[in-house]
C-alpha cells in the first residue's frame, strides 16, 4: 500500500495492480444487514489475526472480535456457525469459497475499506529500480486497457 514515508526508500510503480476490499460477509440466511460498522455492536466478528482492515474497524473497541489463524480456519468457523459475522479481504475470501464449494452461502454485507496495491522496488536497486517500476507501471496500463488484469482477477474472484 501506498505510504509517503516509504517513498523514502521505495519506488513505486505509476499504476496499482488492484484494489484490495476489506468487507464483512455473512451467511445469506442470517437475515443480517450491516449498514455501519455500528450495526455490528453485539455480533462477535471473526478476524483474522495479525490482519489489517482499516484503521476504522481495527481501532473499534467496542466490537466484539475473535481471532482465527488464517482465513481457512476463520472460514471453518463461520461455515460451522460459530460466528455469524467475518472480516475479510473480498477476493480471497470468494476464491477459497469457490475451491471449497460455498461460494453461495454467503454474502458481502459491508465494505470496511478498500485501498489500491502497488508494486514496489527498493531505492537501493539504484536506477535500475526506478526504471523497473517505471516499466512495471506501463506494463499494467497496457495489461489493464487489453482486458488482461480484469481476466487473471476473474479466476479468483
């Protein structure tokens, strides 16, 4: 993710490769409708632990959050029913559903954050970092415009 301090020692490259979207997804027969982080107050939320959602949602201490390992375990958890609620990144969340079967038993009820992801190569590769994220840049502007980004991203969403 983009940060001013770390252009310090960082190139990043012109374009970003995609948006990374934090959400809160439940089960489509909970009937749960989360219009605000608010809506959550009572509802022990599945996080995965170690994991960045946004400022908004991490620093909320008045939600209830449980931590799972990793999003295997936390999908585990919230399949069994043990939670009713999870925070997680949209696109692996839809991919792991997807592998494991249960693409459609639940349903993005609310988006926490979402933020571009750069590239980034370090400023002590000289010159030659500054020209790789130049490159890299123009690479995903012409990858983007063909179609191709939209059609990696599509077989894991």
């Amino acid at each position: 993710f983009y940060k001013e301090e770390r252009t310090q020692f960082l190139y990043y490259s012109s374009e970003h490769q995609y948006n990374v979207v934090n959400v809160i997804v439940v089960s489509k027969e909970s009937g749960i409708q989360v219009n605000t982080l608010d809506d959550l107050k009572g509802e022990l939320i599945g996080i995965m632990d170690g994991y960045h959602y946004g400022s908004d949602f991490d620093n909320r201490q008045d939600l209830r959050k449980t931590r799972a390992r990793d999003l295997s375990e936390l999908i585990r958890i919230l399949k069994k029913g043990r939670i009713k609620v999870a925070a997680v990144e949209e696109n692996g969340f839809r991919y792991m559903c997807r592998q494991l079967g249960i693409q459609n038993k639940f349903k993005v009820a609310y988006t926490i954050s979402e933020k571009p992801f750069y590239t980034v190569f370090p400023k002590t590769m000289g010159q030659k970092g500054a020209l790789m994220a130049e490159k890299f840049g123009k690479t995903l502007i012409r990858m983007r415009k063909e179609g191709a980004i939209r059609q990696i991203l599509d077989k894991y969403r």
